[in-house]
C-alpha cells in the first residue's frame, strides 16, 4: 500500500475531517504513517483562525516542496480553512502542491486524488459542499470520539473568519449523525463528542426540523455505557430545553462550553456579538442554579481593535464574577476578508497586546486553581483515558471535564472508575482509587 501523511492544525473539526480523509484514502489504497518522510502523498490540514496558524501551514509545505525535487511522484495536499480562503492563490504560492481542497469539498476527496494521480493539478474550493457520502472513518486512537453534527456559522462576528471557509451552518442528517455514534461505540469509544461551530443551532436548517435537545435524546437512548458531550454553545442559543436535557439525561455530562470573548459591552457589540454582560451572566447563572457541579468554560480575546485598559480589566472582572472554570485565550489576530481587520487605525500596539494576554493568562491560572479546589475531599466518577507506565499513573476526566491523575500500576484506559479527590493543581486535580 501507498503511504499518506496529514498534519492536522487547529480545531476539533479539523481533525474529524482528518479521520475522515484517513478513511477515503484508506479505501484507496492509502495506508496511515506518522513518518512524513515516507509518505507517497502528504496532506496539510489547515487552520485560518489566527496568522500564526497560516504562516506555520506554509511554512510546513515550503519542506515538503523541496522533498519533491527528490523525490517527483510525491503528492502534496492543501486542505482546511486556509485552502477555502486562499483557493487557487495557493498553487501561484506553491506550484508543487497537486491539490488545493476548501472545507466544503471534503468529501469530493476520492475523485480528486484519482485526478491528481494521473498527473493533474486541481483547485476545488467551490462553496457549494460536495453532496456527504457515506465512508469509513480511521479514529485516532482513543477513548473520545469527535462527531460532527453541523458545520458553519451564521453569526459573522467581526473578528472571526469562520463564516468565510467553513461557510453558512449547515446540520447533518439526523440518520448518518445516529449511525456514525453507533459505530463509534462498537468501536470501543466510551465518550462521544458533538461537534458544531455553534452546536446548539443544530437542526435550524432542516425541512423536518429536530433540534439539539432531541438529537442528545435519541443518542442517549443508545444502549450501553458512555458520555455525550457538545461544544461550542453560542451563549444566546442556548435554550431553558437545552438546560433540562442536560439534567435529565444521564449520559450527557455536566458541561458548557461557551465564549464570551470580552467581558466589556461596547467591545462585545464592536464584535459583533449578540449579548451583553448582563444577559451572558444571567446565562452562567441560570445554568450553575440549574446543574450542581457544572462546569462552564469560555474563549476571550486580549487586545481587540480600540480595546481601553478599562475595557480590558471588564474582561478579567467578569472571569472572576462568572467563577468560569477554564478559559480558552489569544490576542487579537486580525484575518483578511473580516470587518475588523480593516479598523487598522484602532489596532492596539503589539506590546501592549502581549501584556494584557500574559494578564489574562495568569487570571485564567487562578480561575482555575480556584474551580478546581472545590472538588477536594469529592468522590468523583473517572472515566480513564491513559496509563502511563513508567510513573505508575492513570488519567481521566470527571463527567464535568476535570482531569485527574491517579496513582495506580494498572492499565485501565476506557473503564469508568470512582476516584476521590485529594488535592488540586492549576490545571488538573489528584485522586485516588476507590476500591
């Protein structure tokens, strides 16, 4: 078999398409290797979110071009986020790559490399999505498994390039989402996880429409044992039925995620994002009134276009108010094609950028430490995700998401064991096993 290599950057749904790309190529004749020097055909699954991200795919393909000249039959791949937004700017960039595939043509995939084998050079960026077609999936090994239920955004915050290569929100069909969950736990995987650039708008766009709350009911209904997980919420999406799912179904864990991005109002409406502070606490708290021992964890941007140090200290005022469990940070990174890239008179100086993230950072730190200790003396559930031999170690995560390290000389990856809490680090607590 032929040897296929993906470097996969950015978001969970990044690397679900990954897994998917695995198995088309699979069915091609296209074994996985982790050794891209081997590989017959290299793929760079990219991220737009932030400069960064971009520079580092460009970067990794600049290598892989100069391996071609060793070695011509070589194909290289441009997929994700950045090949939806660049399109055919990417071969003018890097005439050695064969193929440039947007986000929307995932599954346009085996008919592409066909062509590209024949010694074709092709662009398929097309916004239309290419009609889902049912394939096999190669998961990375592990006890989670990430399932897409819907893809895109509707909400065009003026900072976020998303609307632009994932495009408008699209939901899957009820059908193939139900299946795919199925076989993942015939599989051996013990939680599933829903994917959704706004998670919680699942079903909108249905002609017989079924929303969230329905789709987590008929996955809990699925027999056996194991959790159910849905990121990311948008804060005003979500619904009073949304909170009560969670609280009646037993497999659904205790956990939100849901980015408030600032904690000012003027800024958050220069975001383009449809609440306030008041209303995105009236949320925290409806939900932490609702649900004990959820966890609700959130993004925020430091630096945003004409951001005030007031502004910002809003920011770290409303991580302490809203005890958020655990945030998700970046400075601002401004993205071509966005509304607020073109407020270039507003950009807020690097330094002061790097300053205010580093604040935020530490803030975040306490905020954590300061969740986490609450659960010291707690029986808590484990479900257990690795063993690491050489320390004598297990890790899990509790239902609300909370790592936990265990002392333990046995292998129990995918069991569900109870662990009680003994002490609390920034980032992860320490148990001990219930026997």
């Amino acid at each position: 078999m032929k040897k296929v290599y993906i470097e996969t950057m950015g978001c969970q749904m990044n690397k679900s398409d990954a897994e998917r790309m695995y198995g088309m190529l699979d069915y091609l004749g296209y074994e996985q290797t982790e050794e891209p020097k081997k590989a017959d055909m290299l793929i760079i699954n990219t991220c737009s979110i932030r400069q960064l991200s971009e520079d580092k795919a460009y970067s990794a393909i600049g290598v892989w071009g100069k391996w071609k000249k060793n070695k011509p039959d070589l194909k290289i791949i441009f997929s994700g986020c950045v090949a939806q937004q660049d399109g055919i700017n990417v071969l003018k960039r890097a005439p050695y790559v064969d193929l440039v595939i947007g986000t929307q043509r995932l599954y346009e995939l085996p008919e592409l490399v066909k062509k590209i084998e024949n010694g074709e050079r092709i662009v398929s960026c097309d916004e239309k999505p290419f009609a889902e077609s049912s394939i096999k999936i190669n998961r990375a090994k592990s006890v989670n498994a990430w399932v897409p239920i819907m893809e895109g955004c509707n909400n065009f915050c003026t900072y976020c390039i998303v609307p632009y290569t994932r495009g408008r929100e699209r939901s899957r069909k009820p059908e193939l989402i139900i299946n795919e969950v199925k076989q993942a736990l015939a599989d051996g995987f013990k939680e599933i996880t829903l994917l959704g650039q706004n998670v919680d708008s699942y079903g909108k766009d249905l002609e017989d429409y079924q929303n969230l709350s329905w789709l987590l009911t008929q996955i809990n209904n699925i027999d056996g044992k194991f959790r159910i997980r849905f990121v990311t919420s948008y804060p005003t999406d979500i619904t009073e039925e949304l909170i009560n799912t969670v609280i009646e179904l037993d497999k659904v864990c205790e956990y939100f995620h849901i980015p408030m991005q600032s904690g000012d109002d003027y800024i958050l409406k220069k975001m383009n994002r449809r609440y306030d502070y008041k209303t995105y606490k009236e949320i925290c708290e409806n939900i932490r009134n609702k649900i004990p021992d959820v966890t609700i964890t959130s993004d925020f941007i430091a630096g945003f276009p004409g951001e005030t140090e007031e502004q910002f200290q809003n920011t770290l005022k409303a991580m302490t108010e809203l005890e958020l469990d655990y945030s998700n940070t970046a400075a601002y990174s401004p993205r071509k094609g966005t509304v607020a890239a073109k407020w270039v008179d507003l950009y807020v100086p690097e330094d002061i950028k790097t300053d205010r993230l580093a604040r935020l950072n530490e803030h975040n730190r306490e905020c954590c430490l300061k969740s986490n200790q609450k659960f010291i003396g707690r029986n808590m559930e484990v479900l257990i995700e690795k063993f690491e031999s050489d320390k004598n170690i297990i890790t899990g995560r509790t239902r609300n998401n909370k790592i936990v390290h265990i002392p333990y000389n046995r292998d129990l990856t995918g069991e569900f064991i109870e662990a009680k809490i003994t002490s609390a680090r920034t980032w992860y607590l320490r148990g001990e096993l219930v026997e």
